[in-house]
C-alpha cells in the first residue's frame, strides 16, 4: 500500500475525528480500541500489518492517513557504543536522537523541537535556532526507530527515556505530555514514567501544570549557575524566569509529586567551577530532595568555553558532598560523535 505525507498523520487525528471516519466506513465504535495499540504499540510501519481489521478497513485507512515512521538519515557510533541518529521529518527537517548503553540500561534521548528557541551559550541545539515544535507522532517515531536498533545490537529494549534531545520539552508541552501518557498506558508500551525523564531548563509554570497533571516522570532541571548574574549569562530564559522563580516552582512540584529533583550543572571553566559557586549551589539544593549531576562540557566548534581541569571538577564535587548534597560526576557518553549533553545539531555535527 501507498503512502504519501499529504495526509494527516493519524496518531495526530482526534479520537473523535477516527469514530467519524470509522462510523462513514459502516465500522462500529469498538475499532478504534483495536486501532490504539497498533498506533503506540506494535511498531507497525504501514496500515497493511494490523492483523485484526477488515482489508477493505485497512485500504481505507492507507488512503486517508499516514503512519509516521522514521528511517535514519545517518548514524554515527562512539566507541563508548553510543549512536547518534539523525532522522529527516516532514518538512526536510531533520532532528537527532541518542540510544545509550549502559551495564544495566538502554536509554533513548529523544528530541521534542526541531532546534530550540532558548539558546543557551553552551549548547550547539540552541545556536541552530528554532525550526518548529515536534508532534507528539514524530517523537514516537524516534522511539520505535531507536528501540529497533536497540534489540538489533543489544538484543534487548529500551529501558529509558529522557527527553534531553534538541529542544526545551516544556515549550511544547501538548504534544510531550501526549508522548508520555500514550506510552505510559496498556495502549501504548505501559513505559513506567519513573523510567522517563524530562529535562528542562526550567519555565515555572509548566513545571506547576506537570505536577498538577501527575504525570510522576523524573524532572531534571538543567541549573548549570547558583545566581542569577551567572545563569542569566548561560541560560537566556533565567532573565525572564530567574532562579528564584524556578526554586519556587520546584517546591511546589516537590510537595505535590514527593519526587527528588535534579539539577544539572554543566561544569565550565573559570565561569561556574569555583568553590563559592558550589557552595551557592549546595544552598539552593537544601530546599527540597534533589540531587546534582555535574556535566563535563563537550566542546564543539565556535564555542569558546572549556572544561575545568579534572582536578577542579574532582574539587567542586567534593565540596557539594561536604556540604551534604547528593552529587554524581555523570560519565560523558558519545562525545567523539557530538552526541553528548549539548552537542545536538544537525549543522555543528554533520552534513547529511
Ligand atoms: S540546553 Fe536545552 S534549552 Fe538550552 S538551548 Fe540547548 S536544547 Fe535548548
């Protein structure tokens, strides 16, 4: 069967949108039931594989709608066995995903923008700019796509998601939290939102509407400096939503979810890596539960910051501890390939 992107995408057609459809088509309401699990579940690539509908049903739906999948443009492996895939959407627009092995994990870090429109100095996403939002559609695509290749190599699934990837997750807050819950559900992969993490740089009401939403996925807010003079020279939006603001709303996502927060702090030298930095960021996470992943920067070209000498990064992590925070010293995975914290974009990384 044919398929041609002139059609609506139709995991992006309302519910009661299908019923019409199948209701025109002398089909009873029970059809669209069948139909979720073959749109979230099954990694179907045309309408043709459901097995449980009528032909003339599925002719139907081939001409009217279209099954997103993604092929990849191109793959590049670390030697860390991180791959970095790029994946063309409609539009020509391509975006980029990540599956990460772990000893006891398969992560996918999936893109929910095409580009992002915060631009944070450090990060290559932020200097393509913005293209547009993703569907909830397209960042499933990435999933299926990704969880292929994880059983293809590693001979097993995914365990986790994070969405980390290009772009700020809560400037496209619809379609992530449709993403979340369809394959949260029996519907979709029943994926355990305590094995997803949205990774945010943190734009307070959003983080209010995810707690009263109750999706319990993991918050991980991208700090990266303990003032606002120091974050407002990093993170663009902190002018707008200023640390203060931020720690405010995460207390109220704490107090309604019980869930430990985490910072992300990119480490940079001689910007963010002194001592009176890591005690100001100590203080700050002594508000509630939360926890610190300190980042070593992944340079890439046109960008002047460094990492701090190993010395100095061993240093500021062990002043958190002193000051009882709990800190990691998160292990770079894909750096060789652009495919670590920072380093999605399509234009910094490859011509394709
Ligand atoms: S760090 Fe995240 S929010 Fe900031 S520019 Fe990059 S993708 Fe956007």
């Amino acid at each position: 069967m044919e398929q041609t992107n002139n059609k609506p995408d139709i995991r992006q057609v309302p519910e009661a949108e299908l019923l019409k459809f199948l209701n025109e088509y002398g089909e009873k309401p029970f059809r669209l039931k069948q139909l979720r699990p073959w749109l979230w579940k099954h990694f179907i690539n045309t309408f043709d594989e459901i097995k449980n509908m009528p032909s003339g049903l599925l002719n139907a739906l081939t001409s009217t709608y279209l099954l997103t999948f993604f092929e990849s443009v191109r793959t590049l492996e670390d030697m860390d066995g991180t791959e970095k895939t790029a994946f063309r959407l409609a539009g020509d627009t391509v975006v980029e995903g990540v599956l990460i092995p772990a000893a006891d994990r398969l992560t996918a870090c999936l893109s929910t923008q095409a580009g992002c429109p915060v631009g944070c100095a450090f990060c290559a996403t932020g200097k393509m700019g913005f293209k547009r939002n993703l569907t909830a559609s397209e960042m499933y695509a990435q999933f299926v796509s990704l969880n292929r290749r994880a059983v293809q190599k590693w001979g097993r699934g995914l365990t986790n998601i994070v969405l980390m990837g290009m772009g700020e997750p809560l400037l496209n807050y619809e379609q992530v939290v449709r993403f979340i819950t369809m394959i949260n559900t029996s519907d979709g992969h029943s994926f355990s939102a305590r094995r997803i993490t949205l990774s945010t740089v943190g734009i307070p009401q959003y983080i209010k509407r995810l707690a009263d939403d109750s999706l319990k996925v993991n918050l991980a807010v991208s700090l990266h400096a303990p003032t606002n003079e120091k974050r407002n020279a990093l993170v663009p939006l902190n002018k707008t939503y200023p640390i203060e603001m931020l720690i405010e709303a995460l207390m109220y996502y704490y107090k309604k979810t019980k869930q430990t927060i985490t910072f992300e702090y990119v480490l940079l030298r001689g910007i963010n890596d002194g001592r009176t930095d890591a005690v100001q960021l100590a203080a700050l996470c002594r508000q509630f539960p939360s926890k610190v992943n300190i980042i070593e920067f992944n340079s890439f070209e046109g960008v002047a910051y460094q990492k701090p000498e190993a010395v100095m990064t061993g240093n500021f992590c062990r002043i958190l501890k002193e000051q009882g925070v709990n800190c990691t010293l998160r292990q770079s995975k894909g750096s060789t390939i652009n495919a670590a914290c920072g380093q999605l974009s399509h234009i910094v990384n490859i011509s394709y």
